[in-house]
C-alpha cells in the first residue's frame, strides 16, 4: 500500500480512504458500503466523493436507491492487476 500513498499524496487523509477502500474492492463499491467501511458519515463522504468526482479519480453511477462509486480507469489499470 506504500506506493498508492505516495501515488496519492495529493488527497487528503479521508479521500485516500476512500481510494484505498475501492483499491481494495476492485475499484467498485456500493456508497452505502464504502460509507460502512470508512466510517464516514453520509454528508462528509458525499463531499470527499464529489471532490474526488471533480478531480476524476472516481465515477459515480446511480444504481437504484444507491449510487456505485467507480475508480477511475487510468487509476484502476495502475492499482489493479
């Protein structure tokens, strides 16, 4: 995990866990179970997931009363093998 901090140091700490929560689901996770695994709470991490949007390190897609939160591709090729 040494490398994606380095590759990341440019988050903050809450943004990088949440990128390190989707490294290691295979760069998809529900929102309701990435707010679960970071114990963050729903309106801090819908703004960590909306500047991470804007920064496209991540997607979202709505998926019926919940939305999937998607690594971006670039990031996935270069944290997934």
């Amino acid at each position: 995990m040494g490398n994606v901090e380095k590759t990341l140091k440019f988050l903050d700490s809450d943004e990088k866990k949440i990128v390190s929560v989707l490294i290691e689901n295979n760069g998809e996770i529900f929102q309701s179970t990435l707010s679960n695994k970071t114990k963050l709470d729903s309106v801090k991490l819908h703004r960590r997931l909306l500047s991470l949007e804007s920064k496209d390190v991540i997607h979202k897609a709505k998926t019926g009363m919940t939305n999937t939160i998607n690594l971006s591709k670039d990031l996935l090729e270069l944290f997934i093998k």
